[in-house]
C-alpha cells in the first residue's frame, strides 16, 4: 500500500480522452514525453500521404489549419 492517494482525473479530462484518436494521442504523451516524437512521426506520414493523394492542395489546408497556432505562438513568445 502506498501513501499517496491515487487521484482521479476530472470529468473534462476523461472525456478528452475518450475521443477517438485524438485523446489516445493525448493521453500517451500525457503519459511520457517520448511518445511526443511518435505522434509527430505520425503526423508527418499522414502529411506526406495527404500530399500523395491529393497535392499541394494538402500542403495548403496544413497552412490554413495551423494559422492560429502560429497566432497563439507569437502571442505567447511576445510577452514579458
């Protein structure tokens, strides 16, 4: 027996977690910061097939979709 309770998550959080996909991900880079790299491995081969199937046309929905990241990014950097 150990002497720090387990803590359950929040109902917010297993609900992320409980979508597809998308919360798998989420919780194994939770769970590990290797697994980082495996998700971005992931992401690249998908852009590459993306790209495969249907063109630069991927390359420019990737742009598009990324757009307020790089928002929130340069907001984030900017301040004090």
């Amino acid at each position: 027996m150990t002497m720090i309770a387990d803590v359950r998550p929040s109902r917010a959080s297993r609900a992320f977690y409980a979508i597809p996909v998308i919360g798998w991900i989420a919780k194994d880079i939770s769970r590990g910061v290797e697994n980082v790299f495996y998700a971005l491995i992931i992401a690249l081969t998908l852009l590459v097939l993306a790209v495969k199937v249907w063109g630069v046309v991927a390359i420019t929905m990737t742009a598009l979709a990324l757009v307020p990241v790089m928002f929130l990014w340069l907001i984030v950097i900017s301040q004090p």
